[in-house]
C-alpha cells in the first residue's frame, strides 16, 4: 500500500442545461405584477427569490487544538452559502485538491484502531443485502449496507461506543453529555447504558417527540435547548464545563471515526465481488472519514464517493474550497445530516481519501426511501436514503451499468409525521395548470385532449372570469416516457398549460388552497422557515402584523425539525426595506417568492 501526490481537478460549478445546473437558483428579476406571459411552460422558474445574503464576506471564528504543538488556537472559518456550489445530480464534483504529502503513518494509525476496535462489546456486525428492485431499475448490482439495523437504528453507536470505552473509570463515573438531533444521542444512552454510566443529551427544541423518548428509553436524560443544532452544541459546551463531564462528539473525533470506519471493514470481508464504489451519506463527515480510512489503504482503486444534499452540502463546500467552512441556511428535510460545519479531521481525511461528493435533492431522497421499502420492507429516514439517491443519480449521469455497488443505509430513525411529506415528494405524478374558455364542457374537453386515459390522481377547477377558468390536475405516471407523450399532447393543445410538478410553492402551499384569485392591492408573499415547535409561528406573525395587513397564510406541519409558512402581505413599494429588515431580525430563514413563479401568477393578481 502506498500514497503519493497526484493533481486532480476541482469540483465546482456546473455549465449550461440541466436541471440542477447554477442558473437555476440565481434571482428571478423584475417586479411587474401584470398577467404572466402565458403558454407552455416545462422548465419552471425557481420559485424561491432569495434575498441578498452575505457569503464570503464575513468569517466566523472557531477555536480548534492545534496537532503540531497541541495547544488550543482561534482560526477564522470563512461563511458561504449552500448555492454557490450547484451542479447536476449524479456528477462527481467536489473533486478534492490531494495535499502535496499524504501522512501515510496517520493514516495506518486509522486502520490499526478500525481492526482493533471495541464497537462489537455492543455492536453485531451488520447485514450486506442485495437490492433486486434497485438494481434492476438501476443497471448496476446495488448492496444495502444495512446500518439500519443495529439496535438505535443507525451506525451511530459505533462511534459512541469505541470512544466511550476508552474513557477512564473517572471520567465514567463523572458521566458524558453529548448534542445531538437524535441517532447520536441514542447511541451515546446506549453506549453509556451498556458501560453503567450517566449521559445527558442537548437537543434542539424542534426534535422530534420519537428520538426525544427513544434517547430516554435507552436510559439517557435529555435538555431541550435552542432551535438548532449549534445552539444545543454550545450549550453542551457550556453544561459540560459548568458540571465537568466528558463531551462525545458526533463526528469529529479520532475514536469516533475510528468506531465508524469497522463498517468499511465489514464491508470489504463481507463483499465478494468486486466493488466499483461505495457511497456514503455525509453530514458532519465521521462516517465518510472512517470507511475511506479503512478501504482507501486495503482497497485503493475502489471509490468512495460522498453523498450531500443540495441544500446542504458542507463538506462539498469545504473540498471545493480547499478548507472548512461554514455554510448557510442549510435545508432540514434530512435532518440526520444538516451540518453547517464539517469537521477538521474529517475534512483532512476526505481531502485525502475521498472521491468526490455526488449531491441530491428531496425528491431523489424520497424516492430512494420508497424503493429500499420495496426491496426490504424496511422505512429509512431522508438521512439514511442518501447514499441510495445518490448511488443511483451517479450511474445513471455517466451511464454505467452490470458493476457492483455499496450503498450505506444509515438509519430508520422516522418521524412517523414526516411520512405524507415525503410520500408527497415521491415523483410518482406530474402535476400541470391549463387555462380554460369558461363555457359549458370545455373542462370535459380539455381533460379528454390533454389527459387522455391515464389516470387522474387529484383535480381542482376554479372559476376565474367571465371569459377564462383554471384547472389543476394531476396524472399518474408509471414511467417516464408517459411524460414525454403528454408534453406532445399538450403541446399541440390550444389550451395554456403550465407544469407544476417540480413548483415547490405550489407542491407546499398553493395545492391546499381553495378559492379564486383576489385582487389585494400591493401584496408580496414570503415564505419563512420556522423550527417546528410551539410559538414559533406566532413568533413570526407578531413581527409582521399588525405594522403590515396580512392576505393570506398557509402553514401545514411536515413533521420535520422546521416547518415553511406562505404570508401574503400588503406592503407599500417605499415599504419593502423596512419589511425585509423585520424579517430579517425576526432570526428566521427566509424567501420573497419570485413574480414571475407560475403558481402565484395563477392563483393571485399579483
């Protein structure tokens, strides 16, 4: 086994064409409220207009230890914005720059400690499972490395438990205490239970009511605090120095990554075959960093790629800046991996060992969640479906079929109300809007020409005017040339369609909504993200009203950690500073919704 320096390009921004490409997320321009330009629309516009944010303009500052001299330094970790590193679905980016030395001797340290590791005094070894139903609509032979199963659903306990036996009888006997949104404080209560100490766990307000008992259930005593992750991070900081406890990272810690890399190692004696690449969800990077320190020495040519989130993509961020950094308003909807910040170890591991980040979107998370149901009977959580999209993003973008794959499913830890949302982002149907002439049959006609027989899943007529009406439809899809004959049909149709299917403020608000157009006079909508728990939305109403008249508002519980609220707000032109700087003390994350989106065009005046 041997290292040596070798270049390789960076990731970044993609070009022109496809969905995911950079173009679609910059700003809608413009803020005419006439009719919109109707017609044909497939290629929707972002729906979200995203008010000006800081990037790298300011930095934040962190204080790490130092490895050369093992004293504790302060660094500034620049701030970026999850949008400024956007590229297809299923394309390697994040390529990173390798150092110029690899440090060889750290990393058979790694793979000394992974052979050696304690996580099997509570730990069993985890299945590999084929995936007939993957493969087949995939091309390739995907395995479920079936994390999954373990006894807290999901690999965490590894870690947990391979540093905390390790901890001194003092250090024990004192107790540990640890953040976490769940899987880690489930094996942290787990682990602690098993080596008869105390754990106290922080965890943010908005934590499902599942984890919180879960975590109890296994023994561990639990603080709710703040609406984040970071904030019950510092406040662990905060109570562990106050009380004296040990804290138990989730990630970036060598025992903790160390605990995580044995499931590369059962990886490698559990798969005959040969293996293209092994696909890993990343969240703060303890997982990645563990597996590619254990397969990267044994099995070089294999690769190991990383999966993301778009909105969420923390370590694709930091490789394709070539160090750590801090990133925005990161996305919620798989809450087992909305890190801002990787970790420093993690990330040297990955700079050294790792591939590439694929990264994806909600839609393919959920899909994934459907289809390893469908082979395993078993329901992940978005987190723990990543690896799964994006296994099957990568082969379908480079076209590569009959190789063996490893997809690390990471937890089943499901918050039973987020079920309906994610059941919802399923691409299953498409979703479309058509102007009618408001005259006796022509809904009749219209159905029949543009729908034909396909089967019609939802529809909501409206009458608009004198002259013209509005229906929303939608039609069940098996496969997707059935798609592409209903653009033909629509296409040729006199009738003004617009597809609705990937709109995210119609999928989310405007598809509930009952009613005609209203002719409010100066009226914006905002969408606000708001931490799903009591108060909060009042929090959000009480700095809007009663300084501005409210239209309309629509909020439906996802069951996720955060929820997105719709407001409709008469607001004078002269107004809108004094509006965006309300909500922007408000503390919650925000987004104008673009004039020129299609849904708002059709439901309201605007």
């Amino acid at each position: 086994m041997s290292f040596w320096p070798r270049e390789q390009p960076r990731g970044g921004r993609a070009g022109d064409g496809g969905r995911h490409f950079q173009d679609q997320w910059e700003h809608q321009e413009g803020r005419g409220r006439g009719r919109p330009d109707l017609g044909f629309h497939f290629q929707t516009p972002n729906p979200w207009e995203q008010q000006p944010r800081p990037t790298t303009q300011r930095d934040q500052h962190a204080t790490v230890v130092d490895p050369k001299n093992n004293e504790t330094i302060t660094i500034k970790i620049p701030v970026v914005s999850w949008k400024e590193l956007q590229y297809p679905s299923g394309k390697l980016g994040a390529i990173p720059k390798r150092p110029e030395v690899i440090d060889e001797q750290k990393q058979m340290e790694y793979l000394k400690k992974i052979l050696s590791s304690k996580v099997y005094d509570v730990a069993s070894e985890s299945p590999l499972h084929f995936a007939p139903n993957l493969s087949k609509g995939t091309g390739v032979n995907i395995w479920l490395k079936r994390e999954d199963t373990h006894p807290v659903y999901s690999f965490k306990l590894r870690g947990a438990y391979n540093m905390m036996s390790q901890l001194s009888k003092n250090d024990l006997e004192k107790g540990v205490i640890c953040a976490s949104a769940g899987n880690h404080a489930q094996g942290v209560a787990l682990a602690a239970s098993k080596l008869k100490t105390q754990s106290l766990t922080v965890m943010p307000r908005s934590t499902p009511p599942n984890k919180i008992e879960a975590v109890k259930k296994l023994g561990g005593n639990v603080v709710l605090f703040g609406d984040t992750f970071d904030d019950a991070l510092e406040h662990a900081k905060q109570v562990c120095k106050e009380q004296n406890l040990k804290i138990i990272p989730p990630f970036d810690n060598e025992d903790i990554i160390v605990g995580q890399g044995t499931v590369g190692m059962e990886i490698g004696h559990q798969m005959r075959e040969p293996v293209d690449a092994i696909f890993v969800p990343v969240g703060g990077g303890g997982l990645i960093a563990g597996v590619a320190s254990y397969y990267k020495l044994v099995y070089p040519k294999v690769k190991i790629i990383g999966v993301e989130p778009y909105d969420a993509n923390s370590m694709a961020s930091a490789l394709y800046n070539d160090q750590v950094v801090q990133v925005q308003d990161v996305g919620t909807f798989a809450d087992g991996v909305d890190i801002k910040r990787v970790g420093d170890e993690t990330f040297r591991i990955s700079r050294e060992l790792v591939d590439g980040i694929v990264l994806v979107d909600k839609h393919e998370m959920a899909a994934a969640i459907k289809e390893v149901y469908e082979d395993t009977k078993s329901m992940l959580e978005p987190a723990g479906a990543l690896a799964v999209a994006g296994a099957k993003a990568y082969y379908k973008y480079n076209n590569i079929k009959g190789v063996n794959v490893v997809a690390i499913t990471s937890g089943a830890n499901m918050n039973f109300d987020q079920l309906s949302s994610i059941a919802g982002k399923v691409d299953s149907e498409a979703t479309f809007a058509s102007i009618l002439p408001e005259k006796p049959g022509s809904l009749k006609s219209a159905l029949s020409h543009l729908v034909g027989s396909r089967n019609i899943t939802e529809i909501k007529y409206r009458h608009n005017s004198e002259k013209d009406a509005i229906v929303f439809y939608s039609v069940w899809l098996s496969e997707i040339s059935e798609l592409e004959d209903m653009k033909k049909q629509i296409e040729s149709s006199t009738f003004e369609t617009f597809d609705l299917t990937n709109n995210e403020v119609f999928k989310d608000h405007f598809r509930y909504m009952v009613g005609g157009r209203s002719n409010v006079p100066n009226e914006v909508f905002y969408r606000f993200t708001l931490p799903d728990r009591p108060g909060s939305l009042s929090q959000c109403l009480d700095a809007l009203s009663p300084r501005w008249d409210i239209s309309l508002i629509h909020y439906r519980r996802q069951g996720t950690i955060s929820g997105d609220v719709l407001i409709g707000l008469q607001v004078r032109d002269s107004e809108m500073d004094e509006l965006n700087e309300s909500a922007k003390k408000l503390g919650f994350d925000y987004a104008a919704v673009s004039y020129n989106d299609p849904a708002s065009k059709l439901f309201t005046n605007i």
